[in-house]
C-alpha cells in the first residue's frame, strides 16, 4: 500500500542537484558515496514515497561495485514528532501478519506474548511478518555455537526459536506485538475492521532524558527552577491551597522544541454530583506548541463506571462531558471505538468531542490538506472512510440520533445530567467490575499500600546473588545476538 506515484517537491533536494544522478521515471536518485566497508566509492540509491495513513518516508539503498557489500534503510522525510507513539497489535491471522511495518532506527519492537524485542540501531519498510523472521533468524542463527559456549543461554533460547517458527508457520496465533518510538515516525498500519483492543496507538510526551538522546535537548543540564513572584506559583504542594476557579502557572520544559521557556497552567473545578477535575494546558511561546488534559482527584474507585447516553436533538449535544485518560468510547451507531489513551484527558461538549475524533481521524486518513486520500487507496476502502466521515458530520450536525458509551474503569468520566435532581431517562449508569487485563493496565495489580517495605527487604534477602548475575548475563547475550 505505497504510493507508487512519488510527488517530491524539488526544495527538499534541491543541496544535492550538484551529486545526484536522477530518473525522472521513477523518482529514483543516486548519489555516490562512501562504502564502510571497503573504503571504496558505491552509489546510495534514493526514493521518496508517501505512505497512506502515515506521512512520507525515504528509502535508502546502499551498494559497493568493489566489495560487494549492501545495505538498506528508511528514514522519515518529515521532522521528528511532538510526541513519541507506541502501536500495540494483537495479530491473530494472515492478514494482521502481513500489515506494513515502518520502523526507524530508534525504534523499539517487541513480541509482547514472548517477552523479547528487536533492539534499536536498525530502520526497515516491511511487514509484521518481516520482523518476526528477523528476530528468529536473529536468535537461531548462532545456536549451535551457544550450544557449547553458553548452554545455559542454549536452554533458554531453544523454546523462544520454537515459538517463533510456529508464528511463520502459522500455528502461533493469536500474539501481540508493539513498536515503539520516540521520535514518532514509526507505524504499523490500521485497518477499518479493528475492534476493541486489537490495535491501539498512543501518543505520549517525551522526558527530558529522552529529548537529550535524540539530540533535540535545549539545556542538557537544566537549572533549577527560578522563584516567581507571582501571587498564583505553584511553590511546594505541601505548603498550597488550591482554590478552585484559581488558575495557577507553572513554569516547564516544553515537550515540543525543548525550550525552558513553556509554562503549564492548571485550574481545580469541582462538578456537582462528582468530583474534583484538574484542567491542565501547556503552551510554549518559542514554538506554538499547545496541549491540554484533565485528571481527576479522589481514591481508586473499587468499581469501574459505564455510562450510556442517547442523543436524540441539538441540545443533547451541548452536554457537558468529561472523557478521562483511562475511558474507552463506542457508539456503534457511528461506528466509533476510541481506546484510553487516545485523545488524553477531555473536558468538553458532546458535540465537541465528535469533532475532535473526526478531525483525528482526517487527519491520519487522508492528505492534511484535506484531498481525497493518498492515491493508492483502493477505491473500496476509501469508500467505506468516506462514508463512515459522512455519517459523523449528520451526528455533528444533529441530523442523526446515536447512543454513545463511556466506560471507564477507574470510573472518572461524567456526562452532564439536565434532569437532576430527577432521573435523567437518556443516561443509563453501570457499575462494573473491572477485568484482570483493565487492573493490570492500570498498574492496580501489584500495588500495595501498606507493608510494602518489608515485602521488598525480604525479596532481596531471598534472591541470590548469582542468579542476578545469571539473569542479567542472559539479558547481555541475547541484546548483543539481536543486534547483530
């Protein structure tokens, strides 16, 4: 699913008119250039393609006339992103098997149900598929010389290597995978069939030491935050007592372009009938950069919450609703499933929230200038999109009646009742229990409040200390095998 018709402005070559050998036919450009290996001159082979849903990419193919030698990558053709992302796909057939992979060279892809990665320092255009061969020829490769070097490393590996040949012979379904990247220029594609947990993408900021890794950090060795005289700083929490309607500012580094210079504002508002919700915004002045996320205050609920609301008319969707960072929402009306995570945190209206989803959703679907799609979308696929945006803009539009359901497990979403003190009949309410994957995902699984500390000298106490060294030896060799 590449574009095979490539569209690159002649700008973004324009430094290398002077060196490149180009084929107007097929876009294709050829730039002699050193060989690493030998010394020699070999030609690197350019292509820029635009991947639909996705953005452009350029692939580099590298050759030695003299040595023989070869090599391939991809590198994004864009800048890296505000935010990092992580894609989580749960492939249970040929098909999810055969989804296009693009992953750069900071990337970290894992085979979450074996519990084993592919390190980072390797870019590829290929298929789930393509990895998992990767990995496998990877880790069977140098087996028989562990067998007599490490046969510890031998033994373990062995039930790994079978399980990853069951996943090409198709006996090994269903599995996750993950792919996740810091700059954001990583993707496993969609597809319109993906319900539920099948296949999830989150976007999350970057940490400081993260932004100095990738080189873009402004300050490697950040100050200590100045004292502000502002009658609203935020100083030590212990010390402050937050008014709700106050809005308080608080000096940050900016997730974007780095720069000290950002600040975020947080405003405590109280909802009748709920509880405490914290708004969040972070803006920087150096680059435009602009995000915004709600929490909620309270202790961990023992039951999660599902709410149900119909909408029937324009005034319906002017109701206020709260989306957490942890809430699910389905309509299957509308024929929508946003998984938590996605969206973040929203304080909003009814009909502001559609809008955010549809303009998402645009804007990974089809061209950000608002074309008809990336031209190698077969006809029937692109059909289905346009219809599924057809019927989101008649519900935007209060043209259509729909139900939509929040569920949250930690039961911190809330939609505006217009009948209270009396029963509103469009809203339906269910306590719920949650799942073992839902406490898992929530980190509730292993917490513990009280006691911790003894738990934790006892376990030192108890795990030898050449069983770390085993294990730890164990992680060395298999990076190093992967790597390679």
């Amino acid at each position: 699913m590449i574009n095979d018709e490539i569209s690159a402005p002649e700008s973004q070559f324009q430094d290398l008119n002077e060196v490149v050998d180009r084929n107007d036919d097929t876009g294709v450009m050829q730039v002699e250039s050193l060989c690493m290996n030998c010394h020699d001159n070999g030609v690197t082979r350019l292509l820029l393609l635009r991947v639909p849903y996705f953005r452009d990419i350029i692939l580099e193919s590298f050759e030695c006339e003299h040595c023989h030698f070869k090599d391939n990558s991809v590198k994004s053709a864009g800048q890296i992103q505000e935010q990092g992302c992580k894609y989580t796909l749960n492939v249970e057939n040929e098909d999810d098997l055969q989804r296009q992979v693009i992953r750069s060279d900071v990337s970290i892809f894992k085979v979450e149900s074996l519990g084993i990665e592919m390190p980072k320092g390797e870019s590829q255009l290929t298929n789930v598929e393509g990895v998992i061969q990767r990995i496998h020829e990877s880790l069977s490769g140098e087996q028989d010389l562990r067998k007599d070097q490490a046969p510890e490393l031998y033994a373990a590996l062995e039930p790994i290597i079978e399980k990853l040949k069951d996943i090409l012979e198709r006996k090994g379904f269903p599995f996750t995978v993950s792919l996740d990247d810091l700059t954001g220029n990583s993707w496993i594609a969609p597809n319109t069939t993906d319900r539920g947990t099948k296949y999830r993408r989150q976007e999350y900021p970057r940490t400081h030491e993260q932004n100095e890794e990738l080189g873009i950090s402004s300050d490697p060795n950040p100050a200590a935050e100045e004292e502000t005289k502002g009658p609203n700083d935020m100083g030590n929490p212990e010390d402050l007592d937050i008014v709700d309607g106050e809005v308080y500012d608080l000096p940050t580094e900016c997730p974007g372009c780095t720069s000290p210079g950002a600040s975020t504002r947080i405003k405590r508002v109280n909802i009748p009938h709920f509880k405490e919700v914290y708004v969040f915004g972070t803006s920087c002045p150096s680059c435009g950069y602009k995000s915004s996320d709600v929490r909620t205050g309270g202790e961990v609920p023992a039951l999660g919450k599902r709410i149900t609301l119909r909408v029937e008319n324009e005034v319906d969707l002017s109701r206020d609703i709260l989306k957490s960072n942890t809430c699910a929402l389905k309509s299957e009306d509308l024929e929508i499933e946003v998984q938590p995570g996605t969206l973040g945190g929203r304080f909003t209206s009814v009909e502001g929230l559609l809008t955010e989803i549809k303009d998402q959703l645009f804007g990974h679907i089809f061209d950000a200038e608002g074309a008809s799609g990336g031209d190698s979308m077969e006809n029937t696929e692109k059909g289905k999109w346009e219809r599924f945006f057809a019927n989101l803009d008649a519900a935007i539009a209060g043209e259509k009646k729909f139900s939509i359901t929040l569920e949250d497990p930690m039961a911190n979403s809330y939609v505006q009742d217009l009948c209270s003190p009396a029963v509103d009949p469009q809203i339906t309410i269910e306590e719920y229990e949650r799942t073992a994957e839902e406490e898992d995902d929530l980190g509730l699984t292993h917490m513990k409040t009280e006691g911790y500390e003894e738990d934790e000298e006892k376990k030192d106490e108890d795990k030898p200390e050449d069983q770390e060294k085993a294990t730890a030896a164990m992680d060395n060799l298999l990076e190093a095998s992967m790597g390679n």
